[in-house]
C-alpha cells in the first residue's frame, strides 16, 4: 500500500517562491510506486489550495489563474484527523477530498520553517517529516541558535544582539558595544534565510543603514564579526538526534562578500526560471583539505545534535583563510532544494533521500507514541482534596 505523502509549500515568507521550486523539485523525484503525493500550497495571504495545477512551476507566473483551477482546502483542528477538506462552495458539494498518512513540510523562512506549521501537525497529531518546534525554533532564530552553540562550546564568531526597540532608546550605547566587536561587521535579522535583510557594514554610518534594513524584516537585530578573507563552506546532515550521518562539504562561489538572494536563486537561469539552490555555482566537493573536511563534517552533526532536529539540514561555515579557522555560521533546518544536489554527490540520489526522511520521520511518531502525554484518570472525579465540593486545599 503507497503511503499518502502531503508535500506543503509556499507559505507567508519572503522566501516563499523558493519553497514552490524546492517542493516542486521533491515532488518530482518521488518514488510513485512507494508513494502518493498530494501538493498542498499556501498563499502569501495564508490560504491552503490543492490541485493538479500546482504541479506545474510555469503556473505560479500567475497567481490568479493558477488559484482558479485548484481547490481551496482546510484540515480540522480534530486530533487524528488527518482529512483534506474541501472549502465548499454549495451545499451540494462533498466536503472531503482525501487523506494522508504524513506531513512534508517544504516551506522555508518564517511561518513554515520556525516551528510554527511543526506545532499545529503536531497538535493533530500528523506525523510529519523535518525538524520539530523546539528544534525548528531555535534553528530558524539566529539569535537563539548563536547562544546555545555556544552554550555548547562550539566555535562561533563573536556576536551581539538587540530589538529594534531597544535600537531607537539606547542607539549609542548599542553602538559602543558594536564597535568592541570590531568593524567590519555583518547585520541580519534574526529570523530569515537566504541572506534576505542580510548586509555588511564597514563603519558607523553602513551599520545604521544596515541595522534599519534589518529591521524592515524582524524586530530582533544579530551583528556579528565579520570574517574578512573568507572561504564558505557547507555540509549537510541526515538522521535525529541519535544518529547522524553528514554529506560532503560544498563551496558556495558567490559574487562578493554575501551570497545574496540573487546569487542564490536568481542568477544562471533561463527565462526567469530559477533552479533553486541548484542554480548556486558551487564546487563538490569542496576543494579543502582532509583534515578540515573531517573538523567541519563532525561540527555539522554535532550542531544537528545539540539542537535535537531531524531530517535534513544544512550547516553553513564561515573558514578564515588567515588562521584556518572554522566557525559555525547557522543551520538550516529546511534547507533550499533539500540539500539534495549534496546527498546526491555523497550516496543517495533524490529519491532515496526523500525515502529515508520519510522513514525517519515515522521512526519518529512510533516513538512519540509510546510517550504518555496525559492521565486516563480523571482527577475531578477522584476523593480527597481534588474533588471536594468546596474546592478548598
């Protein structure tokens, strides 16, 4: 029997066309003997449509016409339920389109890939693929991420963070602290992925720029030191908390100082279609010694583990070529394309990652099932002090 896969994309994020070409290339590359797949995409306004025409990346150059012929869908907020429902139009029409049997969430950025969209499967008990809420969390939050690393002992480079808030009543003092750090510095916003809000700064004048760019996207701001003669590295992680295993590493060959949203998905394609992460120039593996290759593979699943995910992810580096350095940049709990052009240089083709996150994501709810998450006994209706009538203790 094919398990029913629900592949959930799109989203409200500022990386929400990125999420359409990664679900659509996963989409693609499943087994349709093993599986049955069901696209479930979810506006920028945050509706949720299904339907054959979400198949098809052409379509999405046209929101209207695409939303036209797909069916706008709704899950009950029923434990166990795990029905697609139709939004209906008349009383005539059926409600219920189907089921399915798991959850693969393909949304990156905010309200997908922070735990949120993890918290209500799991309140549905939907077993899902990926990361959960605590893990999806703290990854997806710079900030949060940065202290429990190095909480850890991890390398990171040296960091300070602050709210917009807290920027406009006390900007000289923030500024101060900043410039212990050392210039030149880099701004993000604490919550989001492929380098958006993301700029460097050189002196006092860039950092404001740069922190008022940031907080167009978050009202939590992280600036970190900037490492100057810098070599990126990346390395992908498969498996949970128990047991991981890490892809070879990647080198990103960007334009400039920060691989830019440009860079990463805009550029090298034709007729403004992009390939998603699969259009990053890159060379695999990466063209770095043994040694550090070994550091930098063992550094990624020990930040896959200290955060407890599951799934795939990808761990950035930042290598300083002055010193060799290696440092722990951030992770990404749903990475673009899924890593997969990674895994497919390591041992697994597209097919056979999707096969193993979903193995390990049922793996994950047998677990869970076992776990006593509430009392059969009813306290209420048991003597003493719990069930007097007058409630006193």
């Amino acid at each position: 029997m094919k398990i029913k896969v629900g592949v959930i994309f799109g989203g409200r994020s500022v990386e929400h066309e990125i999420s359409v070409i990664s679900a659509q290339q996963a989409i693609a590359a499943f087994d349709k003997n093993s599986y049955d797949i069901t696209p479930i995409y979810i506006t920028k306004t945050g509706k949720w449509y299904t339907g054959d025409a979400l198949l098809n990346v052409d379509n999405y150059r046209n929101t209207d016409s695409l939303l036209a012929q797909c069916t706008e869908i709704y899950l009950t907020p029923t434990f166990g339920d795990f029905t697609i429902n139709a939004v209906q139009s008349s009383i005539w029409k059926s409600r219920e389109l189907g089921k399915i049997d798991i959850a693969f969430p393909i949304i990156h950025g905010t309200n997908g890939e922070d735990g949120s969209l993890q918290g209500l499967l799991e309140l549905k008990g939907i077993p899902y693929v990926g990361c959960d809420v605590l893990s999806s969390a703290i990854g997806m939050d710079k900030i949060m991420m940065k202290m429990v690393l190095k909480e850890s002992k991890l390398p990171v480079v040296d960091y300070t963070w602050f709210t917009d808030r807290s920027w406009h009543m006390d900007k000289d003092a923030i500024i101060e602290n900043i410039k212990k750090i050392g210039f030149p510095v880099i701004v993000k916003p604490s919550n989001l992925g492929s380098s958006v809000g993301v700029s460097k700064a050189a002196d006092e004048a860039a950092l404001i720029e740069a922190v008022e760019l940031a907080g167009r996207f978050s009202s939590r701001i992280l600036v970190e030191r900037m490492v100057v003669d810098l070599k990126e590295i990346n390395c992908s992680v498969l498996g949970d908390s128990a047991n991981q295993t890490a892809s070879v590493c990647e080198e990103p060959l960007g334009a400039g100082d920060i691989l830019s949203y440009k860079d990463k998905y805009v550029s090298n394609t034709k007729g403004g279609s992009s390939k998603g992460m699969t259009s990053t120039k890159r060379q695999i593996p990466a063209n770095i010694p043994k040694e550090q290759t070994q550091l930098i593979q063992d550094l990624a699943k020990e930040t896959f583990r200290i955060l407890s995910c599951s799934g795939v992810s990808r761990i950035d580096f930042l290598v300083d070529k002055k010193d060799n350095k290696v440092y722990v940049n951030e992770i990404n709990t749903i990475p673009g394309s899924l890593s997969f052009y990674l895994w497919d240089a390591t041992d697994k083709n597209f097919a056979q990652l999707l096969k193993t996150l979903i193995d390990v994501a049922l793996k994950r709810q047998r677990e869970r099932d076992n776990l006593v998450v509430s009392y059969g006994e009813n306290i209420f209706s048991m003597g003493g002090a719990g069930g007097s009538k007058s409630g006193k203790s």
